[in-house]
C-alpha cells in the first residue's frame, strides 16, 4: 500500500484511538513566486501530499468515504477535518505568508470543491470481518483474536500480519484498554445473568446468544434473528418489563457498533426507511419492543438475502449478506410461529424476570451498570463477553425450553383452580373420572352457570393438561355421560 507508515497506537490513553501519525510524510505542496514573493498552493502537489500521508476513497454504502489509513485502520473524515490535517502541517513550516495562502486556497480546493478528494486513489485493502472460525475484539492498546480454544492479545504492531490484505474502521476499536485475564466470573454482569436464568441450559443459551451476535462473521447457515423478551411477557403476551433485555443491548454495544429502531407499530412492508441508519460501521441491528402484531415474516429475506437500505431523497443502497448487520428484536409479547421456517429465522432468549421494576439490577449490585463502573469492573466485563464468543465457538447456539415458561402459559390457558385438581384429584395415569365431576368442582373459575359449557371448557382444558405432560386422553360416553383418563405417550 502505496505511502503505508507504521505506527504504534497509544498502550493507556484515555482518549479514543487516533489514527493521525505524530509526524508527517514530508512533501512540499507549494511553489514560490520570486517575482511577487508569494506562495502558491499546487493542487497536483497537495494530491501528493495527501496521498503520501495515506489518505484513500472507499466506496461504501453508494457514496465515497474520504479515509486515512494508518497502520491498517482506517479514520473516516469529513473535507473539514482534511482541511485541518494540512494547515496542521503547514503551521509547522513557520510561514506566515504560506499559512494565509493556504487559508485563501485551501477552503477551495479541500472543502467547496471536490476533485482533489474525488481524485485520491482508491483504498484496495478490504474491510475486515471476523473469520468463520475466530473472531477480533479492538481494543485501545491490544487487539485479542479469539477461537473455541481460547484467545490471544497482540500489540498493534502485528495488526497488518494479522489481518493481512484487510482493514478495520477506526469505529471498530473498544474506547477503553484491556488487560487480559480470566476473571469473568467475577463479572456484574455475568452474575447479573445468572440471576436473570434458571439453570445451566438456561444460562448457557444467553451466554452462547451474546456469542453469536458478537461474531462479526455471517454464516448463511446460521443466519438469525437473536428474539429477546422474557418468561413471565411470553406466557402471558402482555408487557412485563424490566427483565433486564436493555442491559444486554447496552452490554453489545458496548463493545459492537449497534443500531437501535424503535419497533412500536412498525410494519416492515411499509415504512422502507427503517434501516436508514445504518452505517458501514454497523454491526448489530436492534428492532426495539416489537408488539404483538410484528410480521416476524417480512424479515426473511432480510435475515438470508441481501439488505435494501432506503434513505430519504436518496438512490436504495443493496448491501450483500456478508456485509449487513446481524438482527436483534426485542419484544413483550409472542411472536407468531408458523412452522420450520420461522424456527430456523429466529434463535429466542428469554430471562426469568427476577429483575422487574421493583427490583432492578441497580438495587442489587448497588451502582448503575456501564455508568458507575470502575476500570476493575471493566475488565471482568470485557473477559466475560471474550468468554461467550468462545463459548459460541465451542457449542454453537444452545436453546433452551423453559419448563417455567411452559407451565406458566399452561397457567393462563387453564387456571390455578384447574392445575390443583388434576395435582391433587384427576391426574393420575390409568384412571377413570367423570367429567362432570372436575367441571363442576372448578366453580367460579368457569365463568358460566351452563352444564354443558362448563363441561366443554373443562375438557379443552384437560386437553392442553395432558399435552403439557405428555398423556394421551381417553374418552368413553354412555348414555350422555362422559369419563376421562389419562395413559402415557410412547416414546
């Protein structure tokens, strides 16, 4: 790459990674009149100059990106911020003169019009994505490639050997250092989710889920939709908030770029702006509080094709599947399910509402998550989500069939009165009762004085009991009376 200077980035700013050189590559861009004694600014010169110090288009997203590359990362800028990198070199010159031609000139020739920018060579390093197999986190000081064998950090020097042919954005870099280490146990935020899980299936599907979306590769055999909600909204499909998913949202973005859309009462089919922003830097897609009536459908095609992005008063973007963000929802409420085509479309995590609006996360670990950390904190919090890439490298996606949820939407489609009498009296395998008897046992729990309707909810009812369990029923009428039993299904 054509004018590539190596440089080391600082190991323990506090400020974001920057990616302008200490020194410039040295190149007069202008000429001197000895006749009038004035300077003059050579736009073919200043090309040079800005192509000695590694400045590049990158067509990206339909428009050219003015970017300068050092050391593989590329910054992108605006005219004014070009505009600025030179008059920085040309003050170094102790000119005056210079330095007021430049002023007169150079507002033109960087910033009004644009065929010296227009001009610069195009940048022929690609951008980076993580491998199939192994994925980067960026941070300040180090870069940390991570595998299902484990990780390992290098300094920035190695970053060109490492991701040879490839670029990053500047974008993608965590705005903190790290040290590595293996504490995550230690995390908050890990025992915020075990907190938030019921057991070690439950736990491993969040932590396998965050893996998943951290991994900036996209396998069209795995291409899904992470849908987050929580037990207590799912069996009942009504808002029950609090649970802790805007916590995992901010805990990616913590270390992912991440887009964030307002989901309520949106219709994909036709509000067709609502990917407008993203950006090349995206890296996860979030449609905030979907409701109920959200076509989980019309994101097929996105989820597994190309993504049309559509921006006002402009011409569609197409951006390949390699290239688009993976997807997130988050919802209080059952999305439709309509067989093996929404199941392999969508991966669910859901947290078990130990958390709530009476007992927030703030109130156990008494400071306000990401906010009131201390660098301590950080660091057990990036170790954790180095952690759950591995663990994603290692088993995949885990799901998990919450016998909570089940038994809570068993809950809502019977009653309380209902589940303690097949526990207590008619559930037991092998055995006849009458069905009039458990309609009329279950009194104001049917809403109906009628025999014969009481008599037919009672018995949907012990229909959906015995799926729960997995019973056969058995029905024998005589004489217009109805008996009832259960026997076990073959497995």
């Amino acid at each position: 790459m054509k004018g590539n200077k190596k440089h080391s980035l600082p190991k323990k700013s506090k400020k974001k990674a920057s990616n302008n050189v200490s020194k410039f590559q040295e190149l007069k861009f202008w000429l001197f009149n000895s006749k009038n004694g004035k300077h003059i600014i050579d736009p073919a010169l200043l090309s040079d100059f800005l192509e000695k110090n590694n400045f590049y288009n990158v067509s990206y997203f339909g428009t050219r990106l003015i970017v300068k590359v050092d050391y593989n990362i590329a910054k992108i800028l605006k005219p004014q911020e070009v505009y600025n990198f030179v008059i920085e070199y040309v003050k170094q010159q102790k000119k005056n003169d210079l330095r007021s031609q430049f002023i007169k000139d150079g507002e033109a020739l960087l910033i009004s019009k644009k065929a010296i920018l227009g001009s610069l060579q195009e940048l022929t390093l690609k951008r980076f994505k993580d491998t199939k197999y192994s994925g980067i986190f960026f941070f300040k000081n180090i870069f940390v490639v991570i595998n299902k064998a484990g990780f390992k950090s290098y300094e920035y020097s190695k970053l060109s050997e490492v991701i040879k042919g490839y670029f990053i954005f500047e974008s993608q870099i965590i705005d903190n250092t790290f040290q590595p280490q293996n504490d995550y146990k230690k995390s908050q935020f890990y025992e915020f989710l075990k907190l938030s899980t019921n057991e070690k299936t439950h736990l491993k599907n969040v932590i396998t889920s965050l893996g998943y979306i951290l991994h900036r590769y996209k396998n069209p055999s795995v291409a899904k939709a992470i849908i987050l909600s929580d037990i207590l909204s799912q069996a009942t499909n009504t808002a029950s908030g609090r649970s802790g998913k805007g916590l995992m949202i901010k805990a990616l973005a913590e270390v992912l770029n991440v887009v964030e859309y307002n989901g309520k009462n949106l219709d994909l089919s036709k509000d067709k702006f609502v990917f407008q922003s993203i950006t090349p830097q995206t890296d996860l897609f979030v449609l905030q509080d979907v409701e109920q009536s959200f076509s989980f459908e019309a994101l097929f095609a996105v989820l597994t094709d190309k993504m049309n992005i559509e921006k006002k008063h402009q011409d569609k973007i197409t951006l390949d599947f390699e290239s688009s963000p993976k997807i997130a929802v988050t919802t209080n409420y059952t999305l439709s399910d309509k067989g093996g085509s929404y199941t392999d479309r969508k991966h669910v995590v859901l947290l078990n509402n130990h958390f709530n609006s009476t007992n927030k996360p703030e109130n156990h670990f008494k400071n306000l998550f990401f906010i009131e950390w201390d660098d301590k904190e950080y660091q057990r919090f990036y170790s954790f989500m180095i952690f759950c890439l591995k663990k994603y490298f290692k088993s995949g996606l885990i799901n998990y069939d919450s016998p909570e949820l089940r038994l809570q939407k068993l809950e809502v489609d019977t009653s309380k009165d209902f589940l303690k009498l097949m526990k207590s009296t008619y559930g037991k395998l092998n055995e006849n009762y009458l069905l009039k008897d458990i309609a009329k046992a279950l009194g104001d729990s049917i809403n109906s004085n009628n025999g014969s309707v009481r008599s037919r909810v009672a018995s949907g009812w012990i229909n959906i009991w015995a799926d729960f369990k997995g019973y056969n029923v058995e029905r024998l009428e005589s004489g217009g009376i109805v008996k009832f039993g259960f026997t076990k299904k073959k497995s």
